[in-house]
C-alpha cells in the first residue's frame, strides 16, 4: 500500500509540474488587436494606421506585414511601402482611452527593432497594459491586389496596409477608417460595427476639404480580415439579388456602363454560376468594379470581389462579354478555391 501511495504521489506531482503556471499561461497569450486607419491627406497617397495592443503580458511582441494577399499566389514585397515606424506603450489608465484622430502623444515611447524585411519587434516592459503600433503606408498602385489613395478615391487591399501580431492570427477585433467627409460612398463585404446615420449637414468647402468621417467594422480573424477589400470615394452603386443573397456592385470611376443592362447581365452570369452548386455560402456579396483607361484583371475573395475595366468599353460588344466572362470567372471562385481548394492552399 506504501508503495503504491508514493507511486500515486509521485504521478500526480508529476502532472501538476507539468501543467502550466498562471504566469507562463498568461504570458504565452496573444494580444488582441485594433485598427485604426487614417486617411487624412488622400492626395500625399499615405495612409496612417495604428494597431492597438490590447491584453499584453511584459516580453516581446512581434509585427508583420504580410508577403501575400489574398487570390494573388505570389511573394508580394508590401513592406517596401512602410515608413515611420513607431510605438508607445500605455499603462492600464492610458490604455482604457479610445483611438485618438492623431497618433497619441502620451504614454512611454518604445523602439521597434526591425527583424528582417516585413518583421517589427517590440519590447513590452512591466506596467504597460497596452501599446500602440503605428506606421504610414504609401498607396499609388492601381492593381486588383494592391491599394491606391488618392484624392478621388481610396482602395485598401488589406494585406498590402494592416499588419498583424504574430500569434493573434485567429483572434477577432475591429477596424476603424478615418477618410473625408466629401466621400459619400464605400463599398465592403466587411461586417459594420453599427448602421451608422447618415449626418444632414451643410459643409464648407474648407471644411470638406479638411474634415473627417469615421467607419467601424469587426473582423473574426487576419484572414476574413485581408480577405475584405475597401472601397471609398465618391461612386454609383447598384444592387441585386441571387438566391435570396443580396449583391452590391460598385462602379468606381466614370464609364459609359448600361446600368440596367450591366445589373440585368451580372445577375443572370451569377445566377448561373450558383446554380452549378445550387447552395449559396454568403450572406452578401460585394463587387468592387474599377473603371480604368486601359487594363483589366479580377482578384477573386472570400465574399467580393476587385475588377477592372476598361471605361469606355461597355459599347463594345466583344469587351463587354469578356467583362461579363471575368465576372462569371471570379464570381464562381467563391466555391472553387475560396472554400473548394487543395489542402496545400
């Protein structure tokens, strides 16, 4: 019996050393993450984002921009485009304040230390609850997979503007965008945070020119996140339905389009794109249409899409049906790879 008392004793002291201590628990936690992306001067091409730190334990903390996007199965080199990278860290007080309109000026600055090419890392001292990561990004490239900014408009591929922490790619959070009031339209399959009034209100032209409006969103995760391109600006939107699915097409830029013709075509291609599956896995679906002098191209995500097109070519037939094709080809990769795929993907 004695024996097999100490037996017993030494198992359980066994098990209990192995189990985790609070601490070590608490430290291996991934901070949750906030966004906040500034566009307060379009025409300079930068945006101003911040991620906020939250739930963070002393130790180091790394930072990365990604080296894909979403639909795009090439090495993309999206840190090229950063600059001024800074941080402060924030006690438990400090940490309890919302995002301010321009980078905080309080708290205890931190160095980042570049690690390698895309990578950031930060220190995080005893007594700082918090932290915030910011950076400018520049955007003048107008592709389906890359983000443009300029006075006119705004289009964030996300993967190519928001970093993420090592570790906290599954966590959920939020993003807020901070752009000007003169822009009225903004196309996502990004979940709002609230329906937000729209403000009746009469505005200078210096204070359209210099103001700013605020849009919030949630994400689930990194992934849904870069997964969701924004569209801002000033632009036509038009609407239709698939399977009871409700479907926003945004036209950005100005074109020679058909509209009803353009709304009854698009239908009709989805429509029988999802027939070939006969199930529907969304509950909205976005198409962001970029009306451009010459070029083309689709990028394909998980609930929209980014096309382009030539403005002047829906009168000519021969376009228009390849327009109609691309459609069909990126709208149908919300099954076949978005979520029919190779395990390798």
């Amino acid at each position: 019996f004695c024996i097999m008392l100490r037996t017993i004793y030494a198992l359980g002291f066994t098990l209990i050393s192995m189990l985790p201590h609070s601490a070590e628990a608490k430290q291996n936690r991934a901070p949750r993450v906030h966004y906040n992306i500034n566009i307060s001067d379009p025409k300079s091409h930068y945006a101003d984002v911040t991620l906020r730190l939250e739930d963070l334990t002393p130790g180091s903390v790394d930072i990365y921009m990604p080296v894909w996007t979403p639909g795009s199965y090439l090495v993309r080199e999206f840190a090229k485009n950063v600059e001024s990278v800074s941080a402060r860290g924030l006690s438990l007080e400090e940490s309890k304040m919302v995002f301010a309109e321009e980078p905080l000026n309080f708290g205890a600055a931190l160095s980042p230390i570049k690690l390698d090419k895309n990578t950031w890392r930060l220190t995080i001292p005893k007594n700082v609850a918090a932290a915030e990561f910011h950076y400018r990004v520049y955007c003048f490239e107008l592709s389906v997979r890359t983000s443009f900014i300029d006075e006119d408009q705004a289009l964030l591929n996300m993967a190519s503007v928001l970093m993420t922490v090592k570790g906290a790619e599954q966590l959920g959070g939020d993003l807020s965008i901070d752009y000007p009031v003169r822009w009225f339209s903004h196309a996502t399959a990004l979940e709002p945070a609230e329906d937000l009034p729209t403000a009746e209100k009469e505005y200078t032209e210096s204070e359209l020119r210099s103001l700013l409006k605020r849009r919030d969103f949630t994400y689930p995760n990194f992934d849904d996140l870069v997964d969701a391109p924004v569209q801002l600006g000033n632009f036509t939107k038009f609407n239709f339905d698939v399977n009871g699915v409700p479907h926003e097409v945004a036209m950005v830029g100005r074109n020679n389009a058909d509209v009803d013709k353009l709304r009854d075509d698009m239908q009709l291609m989805c429509r029988t794109m999802a027939k070939v599956v006969n199930d529907h896995p969304c509950k909205r679906y976005t198409f962001i249409v970029q009306n451009v002098e010459a070029g083309g191209g689709g990028l394909e995500h998980k609930n929209s899409t980014v096309l382009m097109m030539s403005r002047w070519g829906y009168t000519d037939a021969a376009r228009y049906k390849g327009f109609l094709g691309l459609v069909a080809h990126e709208y149908f990769h919300l099954w076949n790879v978005k979520r029919i795929r190779p395990a390798e993907l």
